[in-house]
C-alpha cells in the first residue's frame, strides 16, 4: 500500500471511529488506540504536504485564530418559532393549520433543544461553512471553530444533495458542563453560568483549538435546499440522520393532537433525565407541501410551533422601582430585585411593563414577589406574596415626570404606555435613536456600539444620527477604549453605511410603529424618501397593511421640522434614500392593487420566487382566499378545498405560465 492510500485509509478509519464515538454513541475502539492511529496520521501528513486535506480528522483540534468574525447573508432565511406556554395555544395553532389546510395532516414532534443556533451549508458533500443565526437574514462565519466539533461530519456519506443547508443547536451536556466548571473551580477561577450561554460563548471564541477543548455538540434538525428530493419533515429526519448527522431520536410522527400532547406530557417529566437542557417541545406540520402552503409570518413558519414546559419560579425581594426612558420617549418601570439565583442565572432586574401591570398585581417596594422566566429567558413578576407584605407597604404611585429630564409624562388614549414628550431635548431618547439608527438590521455600524453611542452623545460629538458622518478620526481617538486600529474601524464602519438600502435606512430613522417590515413595504412602495414625506394620510392608508396609527406616525415624523433637517443632512452624505437604479430596474406597476394567492407545487419557479415576482411587480400575496383576492396561482397538489372557495367567489385560477404571461 503506498503512503497516499495508507493516509486515505486512516482517515476513513478514524472518520468512522468519530462517528460511532459523537453520533452513535457506540465507541468501537478505545481512546488509546484512537489517538495512536490520529497521531499516525498527524505524521504522514506532516512529511507528505503534497496530501493536504482541509477535511482530515487531524484539523479537528483547531490552532485557527478568527480576530473578527464576518458577517455573511443566509442564502435561506432563519426564522424562529412561535412559543405557546399552554394546550389551548396549541389548539389554537392547530386550528388554523387545518382552515388552511386539505385533507389529513400528520404532525412531527421534535424536543427543543436549548443551544446555540447554527446553519451548516454542504456542497458536494463537504461542509463549506457555518454560519450563526444572527437576525436570520444574516449571521457571523464560524466555520473555523465548528469544525472542531467531532459530531459535525466534515465529509457526508451516502446519497446526499449537491448543495444544502442544516440547520441545528450546539449544546454543551451536562457532563462535560460540570466537568469544566469543577476544572475552573480548582483553578480559582468562577464557574460559568449554565450550559446554553457557555456554548454560545464557545462559538465566538478566536482561538479555535480553544473550541476543541470543550465538548460541545451539534444537534440537527431541519434541513432547507433546492431539489431535495424530501416529502416529509419525518423523512428528511431519517436522511440527515444516514448521511452522518447527529439527530435525535426522540422525534415520533404523530397522527393527531393527542398524541401530540402524550409526547409533550412525557417529555415534561422525563427531559430531566436527558443529557442535554431543553426547555419544551416543537411540533411541525410533516407534510413538506402542507409547510409550503401554510408558508411564513414575518418572522415565523406557520407550519410549526413551539411549546415551552413551564418555567422555573423563585422568590424574592423587591427592593426598588425604577424607571427607564426608551427611544420613543416610552417609560419602562423596572423591578431592582434582590439577586436570586433562576435557571442557572443570577437574576437582579425584571421589567414591570406599565403602569397598569403595576395596578392589576398591586406590586409595591418591599413586597415579597414570585419571579420567573418567561419562556425561560426574560424574568417577570408573575405574582405578589402578601402573606409577607408589610403591615406600613404603600400603593405604588405611578411617577408624573421623566426620570432624566423632569418633563411631565403623557397617556394617550387606548395605550398602556407613558411617554415623556420631549424628543428633542430627552438625552436617553436621543442616545436611543442613535442606537436603534446603528443596529444591526438597520444600518450596521461596524466598530460602533450602543456604549459608545452614548459616549458620543455625552461628550457633545454627535447630536443626532446625521451627525454620526461628520465624525473623524482625531475626534473620536482620544475616547475612552479608542485606539488607533477601533478609531478607523468606527469610522470606516460609518463609511461603509452608506451603501446599505433604501428600506433598511427608513427603518433605521426610527419612524414610531414602523419596523422592519413595514419599512420594506413602505419602500417598495414609495420608491424614495422624497415620496413617503409628500404622502398625505389618504394615500399611505391605501398601501396594503398600513393603517391608520402607523399613517399618522409617518405623518408626523416628516412634519417635524428637525427630522427634515437631519434627512436632508443624511441627503448630503450620499446615505441611500432611494430604491437603487438596479433594483427598480427589475420592478414594474403592472400589477399595482392586485392579491394573488399562491398554492401548490411548480415547475419553473419556486413559491419564493413567484412571491417575489408579485411583490416585485407592486402586486400582494395574500395566505388565504378572499373576495378581495384577485387571482389564484395554482400548481400541482393545489388544495381541493382552496379551488372550491376560488370557484365559489369566481376568482381567476391560473397557472404559473399565465401569471408569466401577465407579467409580459
């Protein structure tokens, strides 16, 4: 045998080996013999350069070193789930999964794993890179470091797409969690919190062989592509799992919603007893098609949802209430609690939402109060001990004037929330806006961050986001944490903000109710800043989905004399207030006023693209049939009762190449 197909044969060898050790959980060799046949290797590969593999066993134990990871597009969008707390909002899913849906649906019930999100991308059945969830349009590269982790394959088997993605969770186990915490212990240092955040961490880490030290592993669990030649969420389960994939074994098809609640009651008791955290159970429509029907809120599939077990609970003081200004001027009361420990963290603050909340729970300083964390991330107050009330405790009174600037607060009718009306002259509104204005799904800033926005604002450099171009280097170098090499970044990063797009920019002026995608219909559908500020409240409630409180705020935002300065300042810095020459080259008027509704299976485009033509061409897709729905765009596997319901109402069926020829 000759040294390169000796080098082949130990890298099969200890491939398997890996295999049968992270994904099996069947180890067939021991650790002594495994590391004799990899340090093998290690020497080959050594002497013989010319047999270099990126893919080879012995780049599992990292040396990479990542000083910034980069920011990449997910090439399919990450969306999360809806979170139900009870039977009846599961229920509730359910019933208008089967409105939507015809004939018989079969459900996937999958735990919930509490990890760190990760998206693996394979082509040719090698994995090309790993990308976190980041705000599911885009996330941070950290290939280098999950190649580390011995139950992600670096090289598929069996019959495998050409190109894919996966998408799962790293988790820490319990065991190798204690195991590295006892090992910091009898270092003298602190031992990390819990298992979620401390594999998070781990992905971000620069060092990667850093990575390979820990004992982190990679879950999947749904996998999204082109051509997949997949029918079903249970299916693709299966396959991922025969093409070297760690996948649970948990899940089970189930044929109706008792039996979706028989899983999640047995997985409320017996998830103590599993190696890894995780916080409820996700339960899917199987039927690939049926997922394609229901499609997509703006952020969640319809086709799933995720129920969370009840969370853990505790008891505390409450110690003081303070208050917080948001950017909008909105006043967040906050809990200062006396620290507990909850769910592996050390809780200290929990929000009190409004003044209302406030009243209904009738919580005063000194009460005794029962916190948890709702959907086990953000602590609440759920409820008042007052068998352990002070005999003296007085009624909250709601505060009358801003905590920052003195200004007396308004209510308007029909809102939960006071707000301190003094948006020009408010410090933590102006700081607020900056920081929203820089964030990541807005403008993304690189080398700027929300502490030294307000650093900025403090030291009198920037007034407002439009002053945020004016900055130079010899201003901002002598700050506090600025050195040469971040005082270039800051200011490159500001630089570079210019090319973002026109619909990111309007939802990073911070316009009240317009979030993201509100921002991007406004867009598409205005063209241009200069169009959105001349539209009267008339013209902007006639675009689909906006209404009148979201009209009015737009209207208002454009009448202040100062947001007109500063747009017309952000105007002369070539920030992107229009829809590019090249995009609007591609989109037309032609179907402007039209709703179609797409169902079925195609041929010569997907679903997304089809929906993407509609909107591209001014036309709206809507889910569901109605009498303001225009056309109909049915492919295969077209839902009998959908064509029934077009058919009564005499709404237009078409097909795919009618809708093109629409279009010509």
């Amino acid at each position: 045998m000759d040294i390169q197909q000796h080098i082949l044969k130990l890298r099969d060898e200890l491939n398997q080996h890996n295999y049968n050790y992270y994904v099996l959980d069947q180890p067939t060799i021991s650790d002594y013999d495994f590391d004799i046949k990899l340090k093998e290797l290690q020497v080959l590969e050594d002497q013989h350069p010319e047999f270099a593999d990126e893919h080879s066993p012995t780049k599992r134990v990292g040396g990479t070193i990542t000083k910034n990871f980069e920011t990449v597009a997910h090439e399919h969008r990450m969306y999360s789930l809806d979170n139900s707390y009870s039977k009846e909002d599961v229920l509730d899913w359910e019933a208008r999964v089967r409105k939507a849906i015809d004939g018989d649906v079969q459900f996937v019930c999958e735990l919930k794993y509490d990890g760190a999100s990760i998206s693996l991308t394979y082509e040719n059945g090698t994995l090309l890179k790993a990308v976190t969830r980041g705000d599911g349009v885009q996330g941070d590269d950290v290939t280098a470091n999950i190649r580390t982790i011995r139950s992600v394959p670096l090289r598929l088997k069996g019959d495998y797409p050409s190109k894919f993605d996966i998408r799962g969770e790293i988790v820490l186990p319990f065991e190798g969690f204690n195991k590295m915490n006892e090992e910091r212990i009898e270092i003298g240092e602190e031992p990390y919190r819990n298992p979620r955040n401390t594999a998070s961490g781990s992905l971000k880490l620069q060092d990667s062989a850093e990575v390979a030290k820990r004992p982190l592993e990679c879950l999947l669990y749904n996998i999204v592509g082109n051509n997949l030649n997949i029918n079903t969420q249970f299916e693709s389960l299966e396959k991922a799992r025969a093409w070297g994939f760690k996948v649970p074994k948990a899940a089970i098809v189930a044929n109706s919603i008792d039996e979706v609640f028989e899983f999640i009651d047995y997985w409320n008791i017996h998830r103590h007893n599993l190696p890894y955290e995780t916080d409820g159970v996700v339960v899917k429509i199987n039927d690939l098609h049926q997922q394609d029907e229901l499609g997509y809120t703006a952020k969640s599939p319809r086709w799933a949802v995720a129920y969370k077990f009840k969370a853990e609970q505790v008891s505390t003081r409450l110690n003081e209430i303070t208050y917080q200004v948001g950017r909008t001027g909105a006043i967040t009361p906050v809990a200062n609690l006396e620290p507990v420990e909850l769910a592996g963290t050390t809780v200290k603050r929990a929000s009190l939402h409004n003044a209302d909340q406030i009243a209904r729970l009738d919580i005063r300083e000194g009460d005794e109060v029962f916190v948890e964390k709702g959907g086990e991330i953000i602590p609440k107050i759920i409820a008042v001990d007052f068998s352990k009330r002070p005999a003296d405790s007085q009624p909250t009174e709601y505060i009358k004037n801003c905590p920052e600037c003195g200004t007396a607060l308004v209510r308007n009718e029909g809102e939960v929330l006071h707000y301190c009306p003094n948006y020009n002259g408010c410090q933590p509104q102006i700081i607020g806006r900056i920081q929203h204005f820089i964030s990541r799904k807005a403008m993304d800033i690189e080398g700027l961050g929300g502490e030294t926005v307000a650093l900025l604002v403090k030291e009198g450099l920037i007034h407002d986001y439009s002053d945020l171009y004016m900055l130079t280097k010899d201003q901002v170098i002598g700050l506090e944490r600025m050195a040469e090499k971040s005082s270039d970044n800051l200011i490159n990063g500001i630089e570079a903000s210019k090319q973002i797009p026109f619909e990111r920019v309007l939802y990073a002026i911070g316009i009240r109710y317009v979030g993201e995608t509100v921002a991007k219909k406004l867009a598409n559908h205005y063209k241009s800043i200069d169009n959105l500020q001349q539209a009267t409240l008339i013209d902007l409630v006639t675009v689909d989905e906006i209404g009148m409180r979201i009209a009015e705020s737009v209207v208002d935002f454009f009448n202040s004399e100062q947001n007109q300065t500063i747009i017309n300042r952000l105007r002369s810095f070539d920030v992107q207030l229009e829809i590019c020459a090249e995009k609007l080259a591609n989109q037309t008027n032609k179907l402007e006023g039209q709703a179609f509704v797409v169902s079925g299976v195609f041929e010569s485009v997907s679903r997304d693209e089809l929906k993407k033509l509609i909107e591209d061409n001014g036309g709206r897709v809507a889910s569901s049939i109605s009498s303001k729905t225009n056309y109909v765009i049915a492919g295969d596997n077209m839902g009998p009762s959908k064509r029934t319901k077009a058919e009564q109402l005499q709404i237009p069926i078409i097909s795919e190449y009618d809708f093109m020829s629409l279009l010509k």
